[in-house]
C-alpha cells in the first residue's frame, strides 16, 4: 500500500521535484550524526553536526541542486594497534539537508570534533505580477484608449 502523496492536492501544481526531496531526505535520516540547525541573525542560519573523530580529509560538503549533503567516511588506520575493546565505531555518514529556493552556503569549518557550516537566507521579494485577460469570441468589448481601441487578437484595430 503506497502512502497518500503530501501534494496530491490539484492545488498544487508543479511540486513533484519538492515531494522527490522530502523521500531522498528522509530515506537516510537515521540520526547519525547528531546535529543542530541555529538562526544565528534575521538572514543567517548555521548547521552543527558533531562529528568526532573525523579529520577534516575525511569529511566532504557538496550541494546538490538544493540539497546540502555532508560525507563522512573515515581511514582505517589500525595497522600495529591492538584493541582490547573497541567502542568507537569508524562509521560512514550521509547527512541531506533541502535548502529553501536562495539559501547560500557560506563556508563550514571543523571545532573540536563539530563540523559548523554556515547559510545565509535572503530575504524574499515580494513579487506581483498583473495579468491581463483578453477579451475572444463574440460580443468582446474593446478598450478605447485617445480615441484608438486597442489591437484585436489577430492585430486588426477599431476604431471607438
């Protein structure tokens, strides 16, 4: 049985690629690592992820269309070590997040054993835009603007 789709609404056209986000985001949300998302100003936005152990070769951030992905994978460096226990798993991790339409990365950097990366939201225009509907069939009026209507579909004019 398939679940109900968020958008299956016909209100909302053209939001398949943001349903395909969600399903690619929540297939690798396991909960490693653990991290924090802050609102650092009114436009900025910083996420934490805590990741000791790793060094910085062995992280990588991309972006991915909109999607931030943040690799980790660690070296296997226990030639010549004997480990009476080992509680410390060297564990792969991928971590998505979807950024919002403009969200820009502004830079990341590694602080005892967190991994910071910082975002800056613009702020969002607002934008109206007027559409003008134009009159076909039969019986349409003509607008008469300085005694010439405006041009006809076909490009003929009247005049008023």
């Amino acid at each position: 049985m398939s679940r109900p789709s968020l958008f299956g609404s016909p209100l909302f056209l053209g939001f398949d690629h943001l349903e395909q986000m969600l399903d690619r985001v929540q297939k690798n949300a396991d909960g490693y690592p653990p991290y924090n998302i802050e609102q650092t100003g009114d436009t900025r936005l910083r996420i934490t992820l805590a990741v000791a152990g790793f060094s910085m070769d062995d992280l990588q951030i991309t972006q991915e269309d909109n999607q931030l992905v943040i690799r980790g994978r660690q070296k296997e460096d226990t030639e010549g070590r004997i480990f009476l226990h080992r509680g410390i798993a060297a564990r792969q991790f991928q971590r998505a997040f979807v950024l919002a339409e403009g969200i820009e990365v502004e830079g990341a950097w590694l602080d005892n054993g967190l991994l910071h990366v910082d975002l800056r939201r613009p702020l969002p225009e607002a934008k109206v835009k007027t559409i003008k509907i134009a009159a076909r069939g039969n019986g349409a009026q003509r607008t008469v603007v300085g005694g010439v209507a405006e041009p006809l579909p076909d490009g003929r004019t009247t005049e008023g």
